[in-house]
C-alpha cells in the first residue's frame, strides 16, 4: 500500500510540476516576448485625476495600451460588457440569464465573427491583435485577477462588440417573448430582468449633444458639447495618441478600443440616441411539413432555417447548459408568435464595417472625411452631432435606414410574404436628415426629433419618409433651443452654463394649470387650506432648480403624482400628452396631486418643506455594476433633476428599498465641452472618477466635480500633463 500511495504521490507531483511548466512556457514563451515587446512601445501617463494618456509609435500601440489601462481602472466592466456581447452572462450568473445569452446568440455567432476577423484588412487586424494582447497581458501580469468567464481575450472577440452604445439594435428584442416562443411556456418574469418594474416610472435614455459655429461665439471657434446620458460609470475617460496620426479624447466604452464620443485635434463628435427606424419586424406565414417547417414567400413556400443553439448556464451543483432548436427567415431570426404568426425580426447586421466606422472617425480630421466614415452606414442607432476646427458644424440623423416602400406602416410588423415588403438599399446621408453649418449658428440633438435641430433653420419633417424618425418634441429639447438661440457670445464656460442651465421646461403649463385650478377652487374646500403654503412658494417658484430649492422638491412629487393620476404616467421624454392630460384634469383632482406628494415628502423626510439636495443624491460605495444605496452612508447632494422636466444635465435618481432618499444610477455620465481653433481647448468631468477600485483615490474624486457642474482642465497635450503626472509608465512594468 505504502507503495502505491508513494506512486500516486509521485505521479500528483509529475502532474503539478508539467502544470508548472505550462504555465512558465505560456509566461516566458514567444507570446509573452511579443507582449512584452508590445509594451515597450507603449507609455501610459496617468494625470492627476487617474485618467489615462496612452503613447504609442503605432495605432496598434495605443489600441495595446488603452487595453491594458482600461483592465487596470476596471477590468470587471471590460469582462462583463464582452460576456453581454457574445452572451455568456448565464455561465457566470446563471440561469436568469439564458434568454438574454440566447437572444446575443441568435445576432452574434463565433465562427462568424472569426471568419470575418480573417477576412478584415491588415491595418485593421492589427488592431484586433492588438486588442486582445493588451488584456491577455494584464492577466498575465495580474494573476490575482480572476476573470468569471473570459480567461483568455481572442482578436475576432472585437467584432462582437463594435458599437459603444448603452443599449444595441439587439436588445430590441422583447426577451419576455422570445422566451415564451422557445421556452414553449408562458414567459417568467423572474427570469427575466429586462422587464419593466411598473411600479417605478422609467428614466428617459439619452444624451445632449449641441455645436455652435464660430459665427455664434466670442472667440470665432467653433465649439462641441458632448453630454452622454447612460448609467453610471458605462465608459472610461482616456487619450490615445499614435506617430500614425492617431491623437483622440474621450469616452470609450469599457472594453472597446475607440473612441466612442470625443474629439481629436481638429474634429469632434456626439452620438445621442436617435428615434430613426432602423429595425423591421416581419410576420411569416409558417406551415409544418414533417419535422420541419416552410414559410411563405410570394407564391413561393421556403424552408425555415433550423439550426441549435447551446446556452451554458452555472448552477449551484456545476454547468449545465439548455438547447435551443432556433428558425430563421431571409429577413432574420424568429423572436416572437403574433396571432399565429411567427415574427423575425431584421436589423442591422455589419460588424466588420460597423468596427471600421467606429475606429476611422476617431482620426478623421475635418468634415469632409469624418462624412465619408459615415457612408459606412453602421452607426444604426444613433444620430450624430460634429464640429471641427474649420469652423465647421453638422447633424448626421441615424446612420442606417433602409429604403422601404412608404405605402407600408413600418412601426408595425410587415407581411413577411410580400416581397414589396423587401428593404432596397440603404438612404444615403443626402436623404437622411441632415445639417451643415445652419444659418442659425447652432445645432443640437436630445433624442429628440431632427425637425427643432436647428431652430428657423432646421431640416423640414415633409422632405422625409416617415420612417426616418418615429420621435417626438421634448422638454429638454425646448430648453436646448431656449439656451442656443439668439446668442452671439458663447464661449467655453457659457456653453458649460447652457449646459447645466437649471430651467425645468416641463412645468411650464402644468404648473400654471394647478396653481389655476387652486384659485378656482371654493374657500369653503378643505383640498385649498391643505395646499396653500405649497401654491404660495410654487407661485413665486423661478422653475429653477437648486440644492437650496423647496419649489424643486414639491414640484418634481407633484409632477411624478399627478402623471400617475392624470395619464402619461410613465416617464418618458416629456413629450406633449401629459403636459395636455394635466391642463384638462379636474381642479380636484391637480390638488389632491398635490396633497399627496406633500403627504409624502412628510412621511419620508419629516417636512414637505424638505430642500431638493437633501433628497437627490449622488453616492457610490461599491465597485458592482449593481450599486447598492445606503441613507446611513456618504452621499452628496445633487441639484440637476430628471430630463423628463427638461433638465439638461440629467440625474436618474429615485428611492430604493430601505432608503428614503434618491439616488442616482443614470443621467450625466461623461460631459466635455470642446473648443476647436489653432489648438484645442476642452473641459470635462466623469461620474465618480475614473477607477472601479473602491480603494483608488480615483474612485469618487470627481463626484462633487459632476454634481455642481465645476468641469476640470482637460490636459490634451503632452505638455500640459506637465505637473499633472501621477504617474508613467509602460504596461506590465
């Protein structure tokens, strides 16, 4: 026995030693001297507000470097956003995830993305190398990381994820019907975590983006604010600057290698959501033949595609994985059954051009170039704002849009049997919406529609296909012209100003309307005794908010009250028909709104006459994507509201259990306002801070920065990083 056991013994060392080797060889062999001869070409200079300046002698350098910093600031957003991407989120969080893996599979296929990755140009090859070295050298220099899913980053990964937006074409796709349809079984909202918490109204999505031309400002430059509104902490703050021509600025979303909103020497640009048609549902007539199925198409019967799909998902007990048997269609794959039809859906399906876009914009150097990035026609779901150092400003409405037969109404499923149905080609930027240096001297988009884009001189919603845009006006849109038109004057810091103007547009009919409704009222009526304080300081209410402001805090209750009575309950962008429902409702009915949401600030805060900053508040404890909140722990108080009054500067801000006071998880992300001339001049500020790492000084040092609005110095070139150097360095040394 003893010899045996001395045997096993022997063979475990055997075993543990050739592991030893492995991981020595994988450490020290060829792979690891190119990582390291790729580090030596990069330096990362970090300023004193952590951000990251990365030098390369080549483009692929930089893509290296800004890799390999954007593990360092937050390597679990990195991981998280690929794990999303190729739809692996199940094996790591299980089972509640399988349908959201599922959906990413139907769109985003590996073998796929690696034909294509082969099939790319060298340039651009060389940056998906570079990519993946970056990461997979931070894991080899940080073995105390330990990556849930990804252990290793492949090239074709950067295909899967080449658009930075909040939320793609694919989550589009209703996930409480696509698992009704392959779960076989009425949807459980439990697994589902898209659904919408009724219970809790939903913030607006979005962003600002506004250009001045030079003819509109002091200094006859041309200026650009770039105003993201995502959850917290989507993006990373960094430069990256190449001998290849390559020196962009700006938010990149984690995990990425461009820039996704930013700016250059001599251009920038803004993407804010668009409400554009990019995306087409088809129903399809299907007849089961045997085992398979045929679907209708002219007077044609087609073969619907059948392939599996394998979503792995962790248990408590280990792996286990479900099968799918998927269908597709010549439109795309079946997502839904609507009324005995099965629904497929169509969008926007180019990851390769989608990737080029997104990177050679980032080192276009005046319009005309940066307008030919866009002939890519990839940036599907999003309308972009541009400025350049020429002097130079311009709209780009949503960059995809098929062209579609307008005899159809396309916000509503199509027969998929009808080849009329069929997109032909996609509308050229000339067809789309879409401005160049306007005669007013400025333009701005908050995923508003583009017909308000440039006040008197915007483009004319008849010269349009209706499906260009299925959007609306906007109170924030409102406020954007009040704070754009007629001035003659911009500079830097009054572009900030406008920026953060604290003019709450929605109230200004609701409001008229209750403090009406409250003179027409009967003295003998105890609803007018009950609300007279609070009609008396909304009388003389600016519409401003501010930490200070009482008004700000009575007026948001009400209005969150009063929807969810009158109708329009649901936020949204503030649009007109709440605005309308309010002005009809019953005088009656406006008070008791209003008694209700003074009831309520009493309960939760001890007054009504609470002031708005100690009920807004930023505060950021952790390092989880999921923030949790905490009345007991450091906030500070934030003044700017909700977009859905018309707040520029947005804060996504509510109650959450065992708090009584709101917080904020969405809104202002990255703000940067960018003057172009000789030289390029910008100030910027980031959520929190730069680092996910709660023990990082750059964890939360920004955050009284972003919450009053007080931008910091951008230092663009290499001599203003001069006594603002934390730190340089290469990657792994």
């Amino acid at each position: 026995m003893s010899l045996i056991k001395n045997r096993v013994y022997l063979q475990r060392i055997v075993l543990v030693l050739a592991a030893a080797a492995l991981t020595l060889g994988a450490a020290t062999g060829p792979e690891a001297a190119r990582w390291a001869q790729e580090a030596r070409n990069v330096t990362i200079v970090r300023d004193d507000w952590g951000i990251a300046h990365i030098y390369g002698k080549k483009d692929a350098d930089a893509v290296f470097g800004a890799m390999y910093a954007q593990a360092e600031d937050d390597f679990n957003r990195v991981e998280t956003n690929y794990m999303n991407a190729m739809g692996r989120l199940a094996e790591t969080e299980g089972e509640s995830r399988i349908y959201q893996d599922l959906r990413m599979k139907l769109f985003i296929d590996p073998t796929e993305m690696k034909k294509q990755y082969e099939a790319s140009p060298p340039w651009l090859k060389s940056l998906m190398n570079a990519f993946a070295d970056g990461l997979n050298y931070y894991l080899s220099k940080h073995p105390e990381v330990k990556p849930r899913v990804i252990q290793r980053f492949e090239p074709w990964m950067a295909l899967t994820f080449s658009e930075g937006s909040i939320g793609g074409d694919i989550e589009k796709v209703n996930l409480n019907q696509l698992q009704a349809f392959y779960g076989k079984a009425p949807a459980n909202l439990a697994l589902n975590r898209d659904a919408e918490d009724d219970s809790q109204p939903a913030e607006p999505s979005g962003s600002n983006g506004a250009a001045v031309a030079p003819s509109n400002t002091s200094a006859h430059h041309a200026l650009l604010l770039i105003n993201p509104h995502t959850s917290f902490f989507f993006r990373s703050e960094l430069q990256m600057v190449s001998d290849e021509g390559l020196n962009a600025y700006g938010a990149v979303t984690w995990g990425q290698f461009f820039i996704y909103q930013g700016f250059n020497d001599r251009t920038g640009w803004m993407h804010t959501s668009s409400a554009v048609d990019a995306i087409d549902e088809y129903l399809e007539t299907v007849t089961k033949k045997g085992n398979s199925f045929t679907y209708k198409y002219g007077n044609e019967e087609r073969p619907l595609a059948a392939s599996e799909i394998t979503v792995p998902y962790h248990t408590d007990h280990g792996m286990a994985e479900k099968k799918f048997t998927v269908y597709r269609s010549h439109h795309g794959p079946i997502v839904r059954e609507s009324n005995g039809k099965w629904v497929a859906i169509r969008l926007m399906q180019e990851p390769l051009k989608a990737l080029t876009q997104s990177y050679t914009r980032t080192k276009a150097k005046d319009y005309k170039s940066f307008r030919q990035t866009m002939e890519l026609h990839t940036n599907s779901s999003n309308n972009t704002i541009f400025a350049d150092a020429d002097g130079d400003i311009a709209y780009f409405h949503g960059n995809f849009i098929p062209r579609r037969d307008t005899k159809f109404d396309w916000t509503r499923p199509v027969d998929g049997s009808d080849p009329e149905t069929e997109w032909h080609g996609l509308l050229s930027v000339d067809e789309t919406p879409h401005l160049l240096n306007p005669a007013s001297g400025w333009l701005y988009n908050t995923n508003n529609w583009p017909w308000s884009a440039a006040g008197p001189s915007s483009p004319k919603r008849e010269d349009y296909p209706a499906y260009v845009d299925n959007g609306g006006e906007s109170a924030r849109g409102l406020h954007a012209i009040r704070v754009l038109q007629n001035r003659k004057d911009f500079t830097l810091d009054s572009l900030i100003a406008a920026a953060f103007d604290s003019y709450l547009t929605w109230f200004e009919k609701p409001l008229p309307a209750l403090i009406k409704a409250w003179d027409e009222t009967p003295a003998s009526n105890p609803m007018k005794a009950k609300t007279a304080e609070q009609i008396g300081l909304l009388r003389a209410w600016d519409l401003r908010w501010s930490v200070a402001s009482v008004p700000t805090s009575l007026a948001v209750f009400w209005g969150d009250e009063v929807r969810r009575r009158v109708g329009g309950g649901r936020r949204g962008g503030g649009g007109g028909s709440a605005e309308g429902n309010i002005e009809k409702a019953p005088a009656e009915q406006l008070l008791q709104a209003l008694a209700a949401a003074s009831d309520k600030l009493a309960a939760d805060f001890g007054s009504w006459k609470t002031p708005w900053g100690d009920i807004n508040r930023f505060q950021r404890l952790t390092g989880d994507i999921v923030q949790p909140f905490n009345d007991a722990g450091p906030s500070i108080p934030v003044a700017f509201t909700s977009s859905q009054w018309g707040s520029l500067a947005s804060f996504g801000a509510r109650a959450y259990p065992g708090t009584k006071k709101w917080y904020g998880t969405s809104g202002n992300s990255f703000v940067a306002v960018v003057e172009f001339g000789d030289t390029v001049r910008a100030k910027a500020v980031t959520a929190g801070g730069e680092s996910g790492n709660p023990s990082s000084r750059h964890f939360n040092d920004e955050a009284k920065r972003y919450a009053t609005g007080e931008l910091r110095d951008v230092y663009f070139y290499r001599s203003q990083l001069k006594g603002h150097t934390e730190r340089e360095y290469h990657p792994g040394s």
